[in-house]
C-alpha cells in the first residue's frame, strides 16, 4: 500500500510583510528551502511568516535569535512588521498599513490549498486586527490587491470578504481560522498546540546557528562541558556491575542445577526404600496365604478319608443284603411257576404309571380351560372395544359434517352399517376409504391454490396501501403541488445542497386575472410538464448546475442568458405579466418559440391542439403547476385522490382479509378431518386386527381342549381297565392258596 503524500508547501506570498512589498515565492516540488544572503536581507522573515501563518502567532517571538544571540534590542513587533519598522529609518507605513503572508500547500491528493493571514494596524502602540483565508485554490486565485483611484493597493478586511462571499474561504476571527486550521493539517487542536511549541523552539535554535561561526563552540555556549573523569568512572562502574551480573547469573544457573540433582536423588532413595518395602509385604502375604491353604487342604483330605471308610463300609453291607435277596427272590420263583406275581406286579407298575399320566392330562386340560376361558373374555372385550370405536367415530365425524365443503353422509352410513353388523371384524378389516382421503385431498390443494393467490393478492394490496399512506404523508408535507418526473426533486435538492439557488419556471409564472380553467389546462398542457419543470439559474450558477443536472437525465435547466426578450401575443394575454418572474417568462418564450400555434379547434366535439408541425388531441387535465392558486388546489385534490384511493384499497384489504380468514378456517378442518379419519379407521382396524387374532387364537383353545380331553378320558379308561385286571390277579392268588407269596414278593421287591 502506498503511504499518504505529505503536506509540502508550494509556493509563499508576502505583501507588505516588513520589508517584502509583493513577492512571491516558488518551491519547485515542494523540496527544501535554503535561503542565502545577507544579514537583514529577509531571511529571518520569510521563516517569520510562516511560522505566523501556521500558528497564527502562537509561541512567535519575532527575530528571537537577536536577543539569544546577546542583543540587548527589543525583538521586532507584529505591528512593526504591519508598517514596515526599520532601525535605520522608522516605520515606512507612516499612517499604518495591511499585511498579508499566504502559503499554497500541495494537499494529500494532490489538489492546492491556500492558508494565510491579513493583519491590519494604523500606530505602533495600536492593537492589530486579524483575518484569515484558508480555500482549494492556487495562491494566485486569491483577489489580495485591488485597483482603484489611488492605484493598486492591499484589499482590507471587508473588501476582501466581499470578493470571497461567493466562494468562501473567509474567516473573519483568528479563532475560527485556527480551528479550521488545526482539523485541515494537524488533526485536531492537541496535535496543533503541540507543533506550535516545536516550530517556536526550533526557531529560535535556527536563528540562533545562522548567526554562529564555530558550531562547536556554540554547543559549548549552550551546553556544559562535562567532566571525563566522572564518566569514566561510571562507565567503569557500569562495566563491573555487568560482570558481576554475568557472574551472578552463571550461579544461579549452576545453584538451580544443583537443587533440582538433589531433589532428583532424594526421590530416588525414598522410592527405592518404599519399593523394598513393599516387596517385603509381597512375600509376607504370599507366606501367609500359603500356610492358611496347607491347613484347609490337610482338613479336607482328613474329612475325605473318613467319609471314604463308611462309604466302604456301608457298600460291603448293601452287598450282603442283595445276596441274601437275591437268594430268596431264587427261591420264590422256583416255587411260583405260573408267574402270577411277576403279572401283578408289571400290573401295579403300568397302574401306577397310568395314574400319573391320568393326573398330568387332568391339570392340562384345567390348565387349556383357564386359557379358552381368558381368550373368551379378550375376544369380548376387543369386540366390544371395536364397536365403540366404529361409533365413537361415526358421531365424531358426524358433529363437523355441514363444515365440510363436500357431503360424507355415505361414510357416516358406512359407519352405521359397520357398527350394527354381525361380521363387524371383517367388515372393519376391509373397509377403505381411499375414496374420500383423494376427495379431502383435492379439496385441499384446491383450497390452498386459492390461498396463496388471495395471499399474492394481499401482499400486493398491501404494497399499494403502504406506498399510497407514503405519498400521502408526502403531499400532506407539501404546501403545492410539484412535477411528476423522476429525479426532479432530488435533482433540486442537489443544488441547493451545493449552495446554488434553483427556480423551477413554473414558480414564476401567474395567470391573468379572468382567464378560464379550460384556458389554463389548455395552455398549461400545451407547455408540458418537461418545459414548466425547467430549473432556471442566474447565469454564474449555470456551469455549476448543469454539471449537478446531467446525473438526472431529462431534467432541464435554464438562465437568463438562454431566454428571449420579446414575449409572444398568446403568452402576452395568458400571464399576469406583473406578477409573473420575467426571467421565467423569457425562459418559456425560448422553450415554446416556433412559427405555428399553439392554436387549439374542436373536432368531432374533441379539442385539439395545432402547435408547430403537429397536432393532437387535448387530454383536460386541470392545470396543476402554473399560478400558485392552481398548485394548491392541485394538492389538495391530489391528497383527497389518495385518500379516498386509499379507502378503496383498505376496504378490498377487509374483504380480502375475510376471504383468506375463511379459506384458512376450511383448510384446518379439512387437516382436522383427515386426521380424524385417518386416526379413527387406524384404530378401528387395528382392534379389529386383534379380534381376529383373538378369534383364531380362541378356535385354537378349543380344538386343543377338546383334543386333550378326549386324551383324559381314554388314560381314565385304561385306568379302569387295569384296575380291574389287577384285582382279577389278586384274586386267583388268593384261590391258589398263596397269601404268602404277593407278601414276599413284594418285600423282595
């Protein structure tokens, strides 16, 4: 990035400024400045003038190195300066003077700005009156000098405020030139008062060089020689306590090496001591849980053995006993050939086995019992559940049915038919309503399309009601009514702001007393709006307002150089030329200048305009710009036209409003209504699945119950029947004589 340019001054004039009467003086490039010569032939003074003009005085001694350098003189004198006092001859300007001393500074962009001060005094012991000029221009656009009957002379205070009022640039008190000075170039007051002091200093060591032969012996003048050998020793010193620190670090370094060693190795020795330690403890619980395991193990292989002797024991004894069974089972069998107690026995065996199966299928089958039993309740209930759900939503649907934008009686019917039917569970299963969801749906789309146009339709109801409530604020600002043509007013609002003075022409027109309104819209509409709307500047405006105009194509402007200086008969009879500006009216002279017209005939019962080379038909619209009465007027309908406009469009926004409230309303029921619906036949369909499944799983209770009582009563059967065989055999043991025989066979069993 580029840094700023700095300040530079250009180029220096003095006029009457002690003892330069006009001169000027060029600094090519703003470079440095040597000034050779003489003593007394101006330099100090030329330094004087600008130190004066960028401090407008502020801590300025005049020709201060005269005093500093030992003279015992007075310094000179701003009112000196003003009359020109020399030593050698007193004061040139006898009867007092004006003095003007101006700087041209290249700015940062490159663009010149002149500062300067005008002083002004008539004696020596008068107080001085001050002016100062700070303006963009070269230093040579600056009216200083004025020619009248006395010759060419310094403008005073007054005059030159006078030739600066158009373009400004004129500061009547040093306060108000120092305060536009110091924003310009310092940045402010502080950084202002700050250069100041530093110019005042480095004047007077300047002067104070300029008038010395030996530099190094004016140093010695203004400064104290030293002592050396005060200074070597401090440098010795200095020099000492910089070893010494050097030392001193080094041992700390070393001291800090040292302690963290020694924290090293005290760590070491306490995590070795606890490390051995803890070892120890290791080997003293391992010692311990090994001597308390040998004991538990000698107790258990001590209780292991003595158990192993009675199991031994024991096994010996059951031995002899089966011998001995066995012997006597031997001898029974041998005596009971016919095998009637092994009958009986495999007989109270498969009873007894009988019995047990009998006794399981029994706890089954009451077991199946309280299961078909709970499905029959849970079937129940889900029918019952079913049948309310189905009528739950019929008489919902039904409250909410003359809302609805389409007629649900057949689904209501439907419904109806569900709930009093005997096959409700198949019914409620294949019952759709696909049907009526696509008419909802459709509904729906229909009634959200005429929505979001009612909504377009709103959002622009509301775009014109807002621009219609700003226009009308707008013209209840206005006291007249103003062109309708884009970029006008802020084509006029432009000039003012540049300090020019704008007239729209029509402001300056008046009709003539008597004319008619059909005369004025006639004229007024021969005119145009374009050419009434012309701004019209005086004549050293007119640069500057064209070069503000052409931003805003189609805006016209005009001066008084531009218009003529005869009027036409029309214009003649249809203006008060009294109270009509004349520069307007010369203006509108150029503009409507031709050689046919404006005539106006009727034709087929139409007004037409002939004007120049064409013609066309009148519009009648009633004049609104030319004469102030008509410009009121204009306004004032203008404002009832957009008010009562505006009521139209609030009313349609009413209705509108209304409209969408409705169609809203509908759009939630319709939401409301396939919720509903939706919602109601999931659930009724999803109980009705359960009570199928409840049904089906009730079939299956009952086939199984049915199958294991059938089970139960053949085990009872058989029961029976081996009942009655057992006891058969019983009997004819008891014919052969032997009621001995069932007893030991069964104790041998």
């Amino acid at each position: 990035m580029t840094p700023p340019t700095p300040y530079q001054i250009t180029r220096i004039r003095l006029i009457n400024f002690h003892n330069f009467v006009d001169e000027t003086i060029d600094l090519a490039h703003g470079g440095h400045l040597f000034l050779l010569g003489d003593n007394g032939c101006g330099k100090t003074t030329i330094l004087d003038a600008i130190h004066y003009v960028l401090t407008v005085g502020q801590s300025l001694e005049w020709n201060a190195a005269a005093r500093v350098a030992g003279s015992k003189r007075e310094g000179r004198r701003i009112q000196g300066i003003v009359m020109r006092y020399n030593l050698d001859c007193g004061a040139i300007n006898r009867d007092g003077g004006i003095t003007y001393a101006l700087l041209e500074i290249e700015g940062r962009h490159g663009l010149p700005l002149t500062v300067g001060m005008g002083i002004s005094t008539s004696a020596m012991d008068e107080r001085i009156k001050q002016w100062g000029i700070i303006r963009e221009c070269p230093i040579a656009d600056i009216p200083l000098l004025i020619e009248d009957e006395q010759g060419r002379r310094p403008a005073d205070r007054l005059e030159l405020k006078e030739l600066l009022k158009q373009k400004g640039g004129f500061h009547g008190e040093p306060k108000s030139y120092q305060h536009e000075l110091a924003r310009r170039l310092f940045g402010g007051e502080e950084n202002f008062q700050e250069v100041c002091r530093f110019l005042a200093m480095g004047k007077a060591y300047r002067e104070i060089a300029s008038q010395s032969a030996d530099y190094h012996e004016l140093f010695k003048s203004l400064l104290p020689e030293p002592k050396t050998e005060i200074f070597e020793r401090i440098i010795d010193a200095l020099r000492t306590l910089d070893q010494s620190k050097s030392i001193l670090d080094d041992l700390e370094r070393k001291l800090h090496y040292l302690k963290s060693l020694q924290s090293f190795t005290l760590n070491i020795a306490a995590d070795s001591e606890a490390s051995i330690r803890y070892q120890w403890l290791s080997w003293l619980m391992r010692e311990t849980f090994s001597k308390n395991s040998i004991e538990t193990l000698r107790q258990q292989i001590a209780s292991r053995q003595q158990e192993m002797a009675q199991l031994i024991a024991s096994r010996q004894q059951e031995e002899e006993t089966e011998a001995s069974l066995r012997t006597r089972l031997d001898d029974l069998m041998t005596k009971d050939s016919a095998g009637l107690v092994r009958q009986e026995k495999e007989g109270r065996e498969e009873l007894s086995r009988k019995e047990r199966t009998l006794a399981k299928k029994k706890k089954e089958c009451q077991n199946l019992s309280k299961i078909q039993q709970a499905s029959t309740r849970k079937q129940a209930e889900q029918h019952h559940t079913l049948v309310r759900q189905v009528s739950g939503l019929h008489s919902e649907l039904g409250q909410g049915a003359s809302l609805l934008p389409f007629s649900i009686s057949q689904l209501l019917t439907t419904l109806d038919t569900i709930g009093r039917s005997e096959e409700i569970i198949t019914q409620a299963l294949d019952f759709g309503v696909q049907e009526f969801s696509n008419l909802v749906s459709d509904t729906r789309d229909q009634e959200l399309r005429q929505l979001t146009l009612l909504e377009q339709e709103g959002e622009t109801i509301s775009n014109t009601i807002t621009d219609l409530t700003t226009e009308c604020h707008r013209l209840r600002a206005m006291d007249e009514a103003q062109p309708i043509l884009p970029g006008w007013t802020d084509c006029l609002a432009a000039m003012r702001t540049g300090m020019l003075n704008p007239r729209p022409l029509y402001s300056g027109l008046e009709w003539r007393p008597g004319l008619s309104r059909q005369e004025q819209e006639t004229i007024e509409e021969s005119i145009g709006q374009e050419i009434a709307a012309t701004l019209v500047l005086s004549d050293p405006e007119f640069e500057a307002g064209r070069g503000i105009a052409i931003l805003w194509p189609g805006i016209r402007i005009s001066c008084p150089g531009r218009g003529l200086d005869s009027l036409p008969d029309w214009m003649r009879t249809a203006f008060d030329l009294t109270q009509s500006n004349p520069t307007c009216l010369r203006c509108l002279a150029a503009e409507m200048q031709c050689d046919f017209g404006p005539l106006v005939s009727v034709v087929n019962n139409r007004r037409v305009l002939s004007f120049r080379s064409h013609d066309r038909g009148l519009l009648g619209n009633p004049a609104r710009l030319i004469g102030e009465n008509s410009r009121r007027e204009a306004i004032k309908a203008e404002i009832k036209g957009r008010e009562d406009e505006l009521r139209q469009w609030s009313r349609q926004q009413t209705e509108l409003n209304r409209r969408l409230k409705t169609i809203r309303e509908t759009v939630e029921r319709l939401d409301n209504f396939t919720v509903k619906l939706s919602t109601g036949i999931n659930s009724i369909q999803q109980t009705a699945r359960l009570a199928s499944e409840c049904s089906q799983k009730l079939t299956q209770d009952n086939a199984l119950l049915t199958l294991h009582n059938r089970q139960h009563e053949e085990l009872a059967r058989e029961t029976t029947l081996l009942s009655t065989r057992i006891q058969d055999l019983t009997h004819l043991i008891s014919s052969n004589r032997r009621d001995w025989l069932p007893w030991r066979a069964r104790s041998v069993n």
